[in-house]
C-alpha cells in the first residue's frame, strides 16, 4: 500500500479507534506510551541521556527534526526542545554543544564537545585566554583560527560538525603536539631598518620577535609573559628596560610596563606613540639634562642608592670642591635623541671621557660591571715634575703626585672627598706643611682652617699659588 496514505490513514483510524471505545469501553487499559527514546533520555544523570546520544552520532542534531519538527517545537511527536532550550535558536543555539551552556555569549569551549573543561584538553586548551579573558592584546574571533564557515550570530549550519578534531586553519598549528609555530602574535615579526622611518631604534638591520611556539593545552600565564614572545626590548632593539618602553610606546604600555591599550598591542602595527619622543623632542624628556635637579636617570629614577643615579648629583650640582663638571666630560653627548651612539644595545657602557679645558682625562677609564672610576686626574692622578717648575724648592722628591684614588659610583657621602683623600696634607713628594699652613702659599685656594674658598681654582687642572 501507498505509504503516504498510510501514513495519515493510520492515525486518523487509531484517533477513530480510541475515541469509539472509549465511549464504549471506559474500563479499557491504557494503550500506553510509544517510547522511541529509551528511558532517561531527558534525565542529564542517565546514561541515556540525549547528549550523550548525540555525541555518538557526531552531533546530528537534523536527526531529531523528524520528529521534534524543524524548529524543535514540538512536530508530530508534539514534545518539544525549546522549553529547556530556550536560546534563540532553540538546541541550534551556538553555546548548546560547545561553550557555557548557561551563558550564550560564551560559545567557545570551555566546555569542550566532551564536557571538558580543564584546559589540559584540547578542546578546552587557551580558548578563554584568546577570546574572553584576554587583557595584552584584541580579543581574536573563531574565524582567526578556525575555518570561516560557521560564524557566531549566524545560523546553525550542521555541515560544521563534521567529525573531530575540528578544524584550524593556523598553517604552523600541530594537532598531535597542540603547538602553534609561525604565529605573528606570538612573535613571528620582522621589521627592516632599511624600510623603517626610525633607523635610530635599531642596532642590526631588523628588530625581530622571538617566533615563539606556545603550548595550547599550557594555561598557566607563561606563555603571555612579557619577553616571551619577544625581547624587552626585542632582538635588534635599541636598549631599554621594561619601565622605559613608555618614553617611545607609551600609547601602548605605561611606565610599570602594563598593556593599556591592548586593541594596539600585537596588531601587526608599529605603535610609537603620540605623547612620546617623536612629539617631545626635549633632552630631559627621558632623563636629566643639565640643569634639571636632582638628576632624574631613565624612568624618573631619583634614588640615589641606585647606580643611574649614582654621584651625578654630586659631580653636577653639589660640587663644592672643584670646578662644576659637565656631562661631556664623561659622556658622549648627542646633539639629537636619534644620534648614532646615544642608544645601543646595552646599557651602562658609555661613560667616555672628555678632556676639558686644562684637565687631560686621558688616562681614566670607568668599569661598567663594578661601578668604578680609575685614574682620574680629578682625583688625584696628578703628576707636577721638579725639572719643569719655576718653583723647585716647593718640591722633596723629583716630582709631586697625587693619591690616584679608584672610585665608586655607587657611595656618596664625603668619604671620598675627604682632605687628603686625592692627595695628601701635603702631596707626595711636597715640601711638609700641615693643613693649616697652605694657605701660605695656595692663597687663593684655600683659608686658614683648610676650607677650599674657592671651586674654580681648585681642581682646575692649573697650579695656582701665590695670588694666581
Ligand atoms: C522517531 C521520532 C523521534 C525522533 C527521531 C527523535 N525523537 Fe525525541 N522523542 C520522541 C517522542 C515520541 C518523545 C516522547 C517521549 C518518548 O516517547 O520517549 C520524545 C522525547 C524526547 C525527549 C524528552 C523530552 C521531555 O520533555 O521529556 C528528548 C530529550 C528527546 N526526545 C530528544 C531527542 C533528540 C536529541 C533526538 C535526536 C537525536 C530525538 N529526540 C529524536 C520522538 C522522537
Ligand atoms: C528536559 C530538558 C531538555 C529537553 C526537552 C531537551 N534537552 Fe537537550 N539538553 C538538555 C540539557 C540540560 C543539556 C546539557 C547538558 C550539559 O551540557 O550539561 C542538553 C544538551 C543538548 C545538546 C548538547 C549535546 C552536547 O554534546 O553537549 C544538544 C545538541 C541537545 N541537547 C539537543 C536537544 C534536542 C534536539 C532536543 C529536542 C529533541 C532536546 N535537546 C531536548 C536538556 C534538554
Ligand atoms: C549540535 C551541536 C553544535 C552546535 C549547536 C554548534 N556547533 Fe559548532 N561545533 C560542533 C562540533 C561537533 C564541532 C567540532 C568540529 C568538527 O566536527 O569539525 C564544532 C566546531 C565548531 C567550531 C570550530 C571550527 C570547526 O568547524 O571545526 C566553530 C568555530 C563552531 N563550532 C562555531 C559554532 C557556531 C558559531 C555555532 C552557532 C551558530 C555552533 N558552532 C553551533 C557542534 C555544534
Ligand atoms: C587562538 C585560536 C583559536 C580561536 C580564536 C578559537 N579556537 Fe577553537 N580551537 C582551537 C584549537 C587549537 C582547537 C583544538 C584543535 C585540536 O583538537 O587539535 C580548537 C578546538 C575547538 C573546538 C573543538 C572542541 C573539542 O571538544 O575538541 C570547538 C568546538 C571550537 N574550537 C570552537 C571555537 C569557537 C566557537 C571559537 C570562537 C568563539 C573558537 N573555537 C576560537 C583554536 C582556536
Ligand atoms: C602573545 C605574545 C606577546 C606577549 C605575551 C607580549 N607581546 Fe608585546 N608585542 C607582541 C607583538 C606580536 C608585537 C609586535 C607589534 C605589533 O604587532 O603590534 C608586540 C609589540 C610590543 C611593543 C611595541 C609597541 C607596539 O604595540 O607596536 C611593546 C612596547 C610591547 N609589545 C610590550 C609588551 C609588554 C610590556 C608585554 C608584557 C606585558 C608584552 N609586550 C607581551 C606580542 C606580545
Ligand atoms: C627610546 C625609544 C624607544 C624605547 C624606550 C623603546 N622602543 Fe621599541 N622601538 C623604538 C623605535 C624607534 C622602533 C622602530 C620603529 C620603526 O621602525 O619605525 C621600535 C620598535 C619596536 C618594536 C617593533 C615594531 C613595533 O612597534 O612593534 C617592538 C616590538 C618594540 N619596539 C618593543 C619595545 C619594548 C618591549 C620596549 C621596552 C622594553 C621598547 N620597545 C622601548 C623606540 C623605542
Ligand atoms: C627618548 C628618550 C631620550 C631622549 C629624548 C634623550 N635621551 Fe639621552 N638617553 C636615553 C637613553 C635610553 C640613554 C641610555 C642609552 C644607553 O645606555 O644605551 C640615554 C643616555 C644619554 C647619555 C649618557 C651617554 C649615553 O649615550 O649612554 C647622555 C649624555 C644623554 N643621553 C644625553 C641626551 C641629550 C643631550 C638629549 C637631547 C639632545 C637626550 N639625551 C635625549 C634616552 C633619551
Ligand atoms: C662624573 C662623570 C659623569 C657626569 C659628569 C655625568 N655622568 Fe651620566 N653617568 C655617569 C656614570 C658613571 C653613569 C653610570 C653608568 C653605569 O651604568 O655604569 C652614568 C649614567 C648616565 C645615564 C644612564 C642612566 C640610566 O638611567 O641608566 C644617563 C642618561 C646619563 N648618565 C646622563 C647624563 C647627563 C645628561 C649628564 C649631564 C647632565 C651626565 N650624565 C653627567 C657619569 C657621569
Ligand atoms: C676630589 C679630589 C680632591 C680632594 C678631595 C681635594 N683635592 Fe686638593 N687638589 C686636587 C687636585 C686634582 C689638585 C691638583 C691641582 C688642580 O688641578 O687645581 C688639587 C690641588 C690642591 C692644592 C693646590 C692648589 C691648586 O689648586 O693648584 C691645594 C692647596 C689643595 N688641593 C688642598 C686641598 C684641601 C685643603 C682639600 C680638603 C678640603 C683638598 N685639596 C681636597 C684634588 C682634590
Ligand atoms: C711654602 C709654600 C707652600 C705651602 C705651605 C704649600 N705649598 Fe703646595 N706648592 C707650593 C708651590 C710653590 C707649588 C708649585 C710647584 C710648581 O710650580 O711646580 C706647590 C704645588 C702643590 C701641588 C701640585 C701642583 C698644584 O698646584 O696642584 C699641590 C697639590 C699642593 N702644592 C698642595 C699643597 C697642600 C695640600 C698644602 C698644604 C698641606 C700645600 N701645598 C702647602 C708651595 C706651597
């Protein structure tokens, strides 16, 4: 028989039948339930369970419209999906197999399509980390990793849950190892000094992140900490600590080295920013110049105790024993911020020595490592010959010399400019005299009581005694 008519024939005679003998026959026995499902099939603690089931048919979910009509509403079978799922869309609804089954706006696993939510699984992995709980960079979209055939907002197309693993369509991702390799994001960059408007932030010629390759089933905070996925600075950066990317990216970190706009952060753009050195220009935009007091090194740092800091203060403004010291005396100085050689690679190793005027620093050398200034003629790497002077009796030895002391940068206070710390009371090779007593000669030194009255003259790379 036809079995389109059948199939209305049918129940229109069953409805015909029940209705006749019941009016007949009150005392007939229920003619039961027809049960497709087996029990529990609406009961999450039931091994039965529709999820379950559906998870073994690879999601089918159009299997159940048959019945349960397209729309889930109801059908033939008059039960209907959408009273306990009731999201637009019905069972349909993005976070209905993958995501927070409570919460539409989270469809991403966790939970994964097996229930999983550790991220140790890789239907789990970083997927919270890239989408919703992300604060150093965009929030990135399922299409950025996934194929683009079923986008959030669109409608359910069933093609999508085509079989496990799901797709990703990141070329260096590795499903068997969960590893991303070649990613941008993390580090995979390049820029070319040759092709850069700001050849002054490069020591080689390109700055380079580090191509990280992160762990997706690794969710633990490592893998986005700073200088993972590059240097701070960069590979072929100039120098800079983390508390200073602010001076020249400051629209995108702040002085603690925090990500405060992160839409600008690994967006695939150079960001220097508005309110940096490309605006301000100013020697003491970054650090001191020389006239602003206390001397502020890099990142506004005053404290003393610190070697950024170190004696500057001394040698610049508090120098009550000699002539005031400039920058270039111990410093290459640019003209200009980009000046080649301002910035490089490492910090700390540009202490260069001047001559000044009448004073040869020839001879002196600063060690980086330790902080330590050698063979000043400042302090006392002075050498007056018996055989050169118009005042040879000034002199018990065949020259007068002075202590040659090697320094500190990093002890203030006076212990090392104290009286006969540079050169002795009186100097090696010196007529005796106490302290008293120089001002007999070095009149325009030095008083009475060994107090120098006046800077200038004192350490000033000249003899002056008797009047001069
Ligand atoms: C052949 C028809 C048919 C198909 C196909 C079908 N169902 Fe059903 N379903 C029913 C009938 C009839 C009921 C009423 C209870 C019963 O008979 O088990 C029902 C009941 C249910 C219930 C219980 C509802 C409640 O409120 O207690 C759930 C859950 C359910 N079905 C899920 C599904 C899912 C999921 C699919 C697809 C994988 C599906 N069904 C496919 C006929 C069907
Ligand atoms: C009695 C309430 C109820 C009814 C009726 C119901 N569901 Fe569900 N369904 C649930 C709950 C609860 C879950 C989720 C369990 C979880 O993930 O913790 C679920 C999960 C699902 C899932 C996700 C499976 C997975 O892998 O996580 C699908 C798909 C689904 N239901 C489809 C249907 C369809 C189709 C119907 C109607 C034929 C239906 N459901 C009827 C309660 C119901
Ligand atoms: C009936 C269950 C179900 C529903 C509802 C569902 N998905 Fe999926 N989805 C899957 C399954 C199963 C996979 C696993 C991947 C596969 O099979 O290739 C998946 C994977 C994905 C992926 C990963 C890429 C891929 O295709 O493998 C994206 C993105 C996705 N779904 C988006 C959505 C969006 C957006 C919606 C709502 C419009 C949605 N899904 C609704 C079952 C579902
Ligand atoms: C940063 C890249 C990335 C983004 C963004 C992303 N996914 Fe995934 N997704 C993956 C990776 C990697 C896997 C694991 C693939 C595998 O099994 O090897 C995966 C797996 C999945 C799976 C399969 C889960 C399972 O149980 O195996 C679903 C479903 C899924 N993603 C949905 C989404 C949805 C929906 C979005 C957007 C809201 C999204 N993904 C965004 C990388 C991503
Ligand atoms: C997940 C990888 C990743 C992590 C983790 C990361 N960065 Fe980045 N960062 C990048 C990428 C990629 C760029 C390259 C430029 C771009 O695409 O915007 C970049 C560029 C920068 C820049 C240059 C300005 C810009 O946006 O162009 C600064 C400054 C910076 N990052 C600082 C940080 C700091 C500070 C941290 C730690 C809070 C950090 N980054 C952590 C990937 C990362
Ligand atoms: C003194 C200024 C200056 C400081 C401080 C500085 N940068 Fe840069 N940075 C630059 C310049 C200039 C470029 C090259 C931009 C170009 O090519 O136009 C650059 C480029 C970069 C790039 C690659 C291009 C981009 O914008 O993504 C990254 C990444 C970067 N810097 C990170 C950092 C980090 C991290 C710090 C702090 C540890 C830092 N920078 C501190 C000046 C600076
Ligand atoms: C964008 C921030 C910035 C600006 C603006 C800037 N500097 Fe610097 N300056 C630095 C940094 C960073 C260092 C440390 C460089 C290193 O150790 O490689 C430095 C170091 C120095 C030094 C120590 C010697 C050296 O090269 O390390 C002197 C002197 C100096 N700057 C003078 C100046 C003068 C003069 C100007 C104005 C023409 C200026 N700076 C403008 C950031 C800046
Ligand atoms: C007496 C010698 C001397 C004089 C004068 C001097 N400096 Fe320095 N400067 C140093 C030493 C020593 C260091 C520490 C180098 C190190 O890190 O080991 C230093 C470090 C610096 C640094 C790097 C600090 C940091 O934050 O990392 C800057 C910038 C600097 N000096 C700028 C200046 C400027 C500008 C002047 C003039 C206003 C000046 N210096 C005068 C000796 C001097
Ligand atoms: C930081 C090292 C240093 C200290 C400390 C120092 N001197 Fe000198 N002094 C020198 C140097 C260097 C000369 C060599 C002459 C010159 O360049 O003026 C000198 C020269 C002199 C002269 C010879 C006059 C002259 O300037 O030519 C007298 C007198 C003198 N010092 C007294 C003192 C007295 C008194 C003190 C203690 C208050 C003192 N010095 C502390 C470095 C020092
Ligand atoms: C009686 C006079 C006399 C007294 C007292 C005297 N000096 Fe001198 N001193 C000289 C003369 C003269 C020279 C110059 C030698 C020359 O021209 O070669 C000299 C040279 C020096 C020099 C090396 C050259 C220079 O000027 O830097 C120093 C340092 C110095 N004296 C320190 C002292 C100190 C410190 C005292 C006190 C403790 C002192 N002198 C006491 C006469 C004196």
């Amino acid at each position: 028989m036809n079995y389109k008519i059948m199939k209305y024939v049918f129940p229109i005679l069953f409805v015909a039948f029940v209705i006749g003998c019941s009016d007949l026959n009150d005392d007939l026995t229920d003619p039961g339930h027809l049960n497709i499902h087996k029990d529990g099939i609406a009961s999450t603690d039931s091994p039965n369970f529709h999820a379950a089931k559906l998870a073994e048919s690879n999601w089918d979910i159009e299997s159940c419209q048959q019945c349960h009509a397209s729309d889930y509403s109801g059908g033939t079978v008059e039960v209907s999906c959408n009273g306990c799922h009731s999201n637009p869309g019905g069972p349909e609804s993005c976070n209905t197999c993958h995501g927070s089954f409570g919460d539409v706006t989270r469809i991403a696993p966790p939970t994964d399509l097996h229930n999983n939510v550790a991220t140790t699984y890789k239907g789990v992995g970083a997927h919270s980390s890239h989408i919703y709980d992300i604060d150093i960079a965009a929030p990135l979209s399922c299409y950025q990793c996934h194929p683009n055939q079923t986008v959030p907002g669109q409608s359910y197309i069933s093609s999508h849950a085509d079989g496990l693993p799901a797709e990703v369509s990141i070329p260096g991702y590795n499903s068997a190892a969960a590893t991303c390799s070649n990613t941008a994001c993390h580090g995979n960059f390049t820029y070319a000094k040759s092709g850069s408007a700001n050849p002054w932030g490069f020591t080689t010629e390109s700055i380079a992140g580090n191509n990280a390759t992160p762990l997706w089933t690794k969710v633990d905070g490592t893998q986005a900490a700073c200088g993972t996925c590059h240097g701070l600075p960069p590979t072929g950066h100039i120098a800079a600590d983390l508390n200073l990317c602010v001076d020249c990216h400051g629209d995108v970190v702040d002085e603690s080295g925090n990500i405060i706009a992160p839409l600008l952060h690994a967006d695939g753009n150079i960001q220097l920013t508005s309110e940096n050195v490309l605006s301000n220009t100013a020697c003491n935009h970054c650090h001191s110049n020389a006239t602003t007091q206390p001397f502020e090194a890099l990142g506004g740092v005053t404290d003393r105790n610190s070697s950024r800091v170190g004696l500057h203060n001394e040698h610049l403004f508090e120098n009550s024993k000699g002539s005031e010291i400039n920058c270039e005396s111990c410093h290459i100085v640019p003209a200009t911020y980009k000046d080649a050689g301002h910035f490089d690679s490492t910090y700390g190793s540009e202490v260069v020595f001047t001559d000044q005027q009448n004073i040869s620093l020839a001879a002196s050398s600063y060690e980086t490592e330790i902080y330590k200034c050698n063979n000043t003629y400042c302090h006392g790497n002075f050498e007056y010959s018996k055989a050169d002077s118009q005042y040879p009796w000034a002199y018990s030895g065949s020259t007068i010399t002075g202590n040659s002391v090697d320094l500190t940068w990093l002890q203030a206070g006076d212990e090392q400019v104290a009286c006969g710390t540079c050169h002795g009371l009186a100097p090696i090779g010196h007529i005796e005299a106490d302290i008293t007593e120089c001002k007999d000669c070095h009149d325009t030194v030095v008083n009475e009581i060994g107090e120098i009255i006046n800077a200038e003259k004192h350490i000033n790379g000249m003899i002056n005694v008797f009047g001069n």
